[in-house]
C-alpha cells in the first residue's frame, strides 16, 4: 500500500515534465505539446498503469514513447529536405533574460542525437539513477551507459567549439536512426 | 548505429557514476584516490562535473511559473478517469493521492479555499503570521549560522523539533522545485515553541518554513483557516492554520512562484 505522498501527485508532476520537454526540445510550445500528448496518453492508458507504482516513473516512460514517435517522423519529413540545426538557430533561442551560457548549453543540447540527449536529461536535470532511466527509455543499462558517455563527451566538444569545426554540417535532425 | 552496443569500460562507468553521486563513500575515495594520479580522468570528471551542474540549473522558471491552463484540463481528465477507476480499486493507493493533490492543487490559484473552512482571521494567526516573516527576515541573510541543526542530521532535526513542538513534524521535500533543506532552528513564539525550516536553491535565495501551534480564542474556536498572502517589506508569505498548527511560507519571491511552492509543503503534511 502506498500512502498519498506528493511524489505521487499528479500535477505536482506537470513542471517537472514541463521542464524536462522543454531542455528536450529546446522549444516552449512544442515542449507543451509533449506534455499535453503525454497526459491524454495516460488518460487512454490509464489502467495499463499498474497502481503503487510509480507515477513519476511511468509518466516518463510515456514522454520518451511520443518523443521517439515524434522525432522519427521528423526524419522523415525531413528525408528530402534536411536542416541544421545552425539554420534554425534563430528559431531556437529563448526568451530574453535567460543567461547566454543557458542559451549555449540549449543549442548545444539539441545538437546531441535525441537518443543521447535523452539519457543525459534523465540522468542529469531528472537526477534519475542508471536503471531508472534504462526503464523508461527501455534499453540495457548498458546502453544508457554508453549514451551518456557519447553524450557527455559530445557535448563538451561542442560547448568548447570543437565540434563544430569538426562537423561543420551536422545535420542533428537526421541523427535517430 | 549500434556504437550503444559497445559496452563503456567499467573503469569509465565508474567515473559518471562519480559524477552522478551514485557512489558509497568507499567506492567515492577509491575514484577520488585513482583521479589524484589520473589527471586526465581527473580533468574529464571535472568538467562533467560542471556540465552536470549546468544541466541540472536549465530552465528553472518552468517549475515556478503557473501551469497553463490546457495541460491542467488534460490533467483534470486523467484524474477522472482515474478516480472512476479507483472506486472499484476502492480507493486503493494512489489514484486516491492523485485525487487528493489534484483536488489541493488545481489551478494553482486556491480554488480549494472552498473546500476548506473559511474563517475569520484572528489576532493570534496574524501575530502568527508576521512573526514567521520577523524570523525570515533575521534569518534570510545569515551566512555563518542559518539553521541551529544542518540537512545532514535531518532525522535528529526533525525529532528535536517534533518534540519541542509536542508535535510529529514532516519536513516537506522542495528539492523538485529547486530548494533543497539546509536546516532548522527552534524560536520562541506566543503559544510556546515555533520551528522554522530553510531551504535554498542553486541560485543561494531562501525560502523559510515556520510552523507552531496558534492559540485559539475559544474552545471550539477557528482552528483552521484558508491560504492567505502577505507582504511585508518586500518579504511574501503565504500562511494558513490546520487543526490549531500555523503553517508560514516566506521567501522573497513573485507570489505565483511562492504559491506553487506553498502548495507543494500543503500536499506533503
């Protein structure tokens, strides 16, 4: 029996969710969107959900679902016409007032494949352990370890500039494979 | 792809989970003893350290800023579907603490003042009320002594406190919002002890947590009251009475940001 904790709250959840699309995402709008997909999937799948576990946990779950769905789609649309993430860059930036070094971090994040990036949110923003996030993203935990490895080692490079003269053309859209 | 099929080295393994404080203390000195001759792992696990730090702080305004109103209706359909189903789990478990905090937090905005007794605010809740800001107000800038006991000896903490106070205490977690506890001290207040608790986010700002009991005027007088705001000095305070024990919230913060914190300690008593 679990007793009612706010752990378990249901919109106690939604800005954590919220905050976590949106560092996925690198988008407000579209961060908002995963999290509306995400709840109406919990609606239509509500007594899949086994009841005491955890709700934090399988909320996720569902997020990483409609965030691969999504970004597979992407790559396909995108199979003809391909984007950088350079290009759009402008699309990307956030509001005014947050600091340049978040805003850096942002773009850096989104040039991670969504796969990386993934594991390194759960793992870092989420403070998740290892077997939690290999149980959302629904991989070995040794392949969470091997993404927030490439992840993290990518991520230095191009938060220090190095990537991006190495792959000067790195279409970050088209990494999901 | 399928460069995630080669497994990381245990020895690299080893130093993410440094980084991500997924450690014992004896695994901990043996990584901390192998990067004081390894300065290139030291150097790698330095700056994971940073990048760590700077992902963990990334958009914090999303945990402060009100829900917008269509991901609360989506919300509000998940939980009736799921309070319909927990009524043949009779109650059981959590549907029934999705309920409870959806009927405490909806809307962001006290629309469970409703719910709740409404009553007359009296002289002892007010006193209540701008002592716990008094207190913020001498505490907020202290640097050397902030709290009388540290996070770190919580359970002690808590169980000095619950017994000054004649009282089972609950420190309520605000660390998904940002602030983690760095203690409490024990105050002297109108009806006997008072306990305050702070807490403080990434970017060094506090909030306080002063809790007692509020003395009421008649025997079966109001011992409950709704959520109410106050400002004073630039310090707001959301404050309320449960069953005879005051409960304030200050912190120098925008009242929406404030509230979703004051709602949060709400849920976890």
């Amino acid at each position: 029996m679990v007793s009612p904790s706010a752990s378990n709250s249901l919109v106690g959840h939604i800005p954590d969710l919220r905050r976590y699309a949106r560092s996925l995402t690198g988008d407000t709008w579209a961060a908002d969107d995963l999290v509306q997909d995400t709840l109406e999937r919990a609606c239509e799948r509500w007594q899949l959900w086994a009841a005491g576990s955890d709700l934090r946990a399988w909320l996720f779950t569902l997020m990483h679902n409609l965030f691969v769905d999504t970004a597979r789609r992407a790559i396909r649309q995108q199979a003809g016409q391909r984007v950088d993430v350079d290009d759009v860059a402008h699309e990307l930036q956030s509001p005014a007032g947050v600091p340049d070094q978040a805003m850096d971090l942002q773009r850096c994040l989104l040039r991670l494949p969504p796969e990386q990036r993934e594991v390194l949110l759960l793992v870092t923003l989420q403070d998740l352990g290892y077997e939690e996030a290999a149980r959302i993203t629904g991989v070995p935990i040794g392949t969470v370890m091997s993404r927030l490895s490439r992840a993290r080692a990518r991520l230095r490079d191009l938060m220090d500039g190095r990537a991006s003269a190495a792959a000067p053309a790195s279409p970050a859209l088209r990494r999901l494979k | 792809m399928n460069e995630d099929s080669q497994l990381l080295p245990d020895d690299e393994a080893e130093l993410h989970a440094y980084v991500d404080g997924r450690l014992d203390a004896a695994q901990r000195r043996s990584v901390e003893h192998r990067l004081a001759h390894d300065a290139d792992a030291a150097e790698r696990v330095r700056a994971w350290k940073q990048q760590r730090h700077a992902l963990r702080t990334l958009h914090p305004e999303m945990l402060l800023e009100p829900v917008p109103a269509h991901l609360l209706q989506a919300a509000l359909q998940l939980h009736e579907r799921s309070s319909r189903f927990a009524q043949w789990q009779r109650w059981g478990g959590m549907a029934a603490a999705v309920l409870l905090a959806f009927g405490l937090g909806w809307g962001g905005n006290m629309q469970y003042q409703g719910m709740r007794a409404r009553s007359a605010v009296t002289p002892a809740v007010l006193s209540f009320a701008n002592q716990a800001v008094k207190a913020h107000a001498v505490y907020l800038p202290e640097v050397r002594h902030p709290v009388e006991v540290e996070a770190a000896q919580q359970q002690h903490l808590v169980q000095w406190l619950s017994k000054r106070l004649n009282r089972q205490l609950k420190v309520p977690n605000l660390s998904p919002a940002g602030y983690e506890l760095v203690g409490g001290r024990l105050l002297p207040g109108d009806a006997g002890a008072r306990a305050q608790f702070m807490y403080q986010n990434a970017a060094g700002e506090r909030v306080t947590l002063y809790v007692g009991a509020v003395e009421s005027p008649s025997a079966k007088g109001m011992d409950e009251t709704s959520f109410r705001f106050t400002t004073e000095g630039g310090i707001a305070s959301f404050y309320w009475v449960d069953q005879g024990f005051g409960y304030a919230l200050a912190g120098k913060l925008p009242r929406q940001g404030l509230l979703v914190l004051a709602e949060s300690v709400y849920k976890q008593l």
